[in-house]
C-alpha cells in the first residue's frame, strides 16, 4: 500500500507539471500509471491466495 501511495503521489505531481504546460497528459501518459497498479494489483492477489493456501493447510 505504500508503494501504491507513493505512486499515486508521484503520477498526481507528474499529472499536475504536464497540465500546467500548453501539452495536456494524454492516454500514453497515463498508461505506464494504470499498468503499474494493475501489477500491484496482481501481486496482492497472489500473495492473498498463497497466504490463504498456507493457512488451509495448517
């Protein structure tokens, strides 16, 4: 979670510079955000089910 937080802050801080600019942030610019989290996403789910099926078996 706080590798998530620290994302999220970093992509917001990125977000804001490049909207300040004259280039708006575009879908490419928010892609490389959106695939980070879904590996996090992923991570957490495999560590849950193994957590789960280290627990089932004791």
């Amino acid at each position: 979670m706080i590798l998530s937080g620290a994302q999220s802050v970093l992509a917001g801080g990125y977000m804001i510079s490049r909207s300040i600019g004259t280039v708006a942030p575009t879908i490419l610019d928010v892609a490389p955000y959106a695939g980070f989290g879904a590996f996090y996403f992923l991570l957490s789910a495999i560590w849950l089910v193994a957590r789960a099926h280290r627990s089932a078996r004791a």
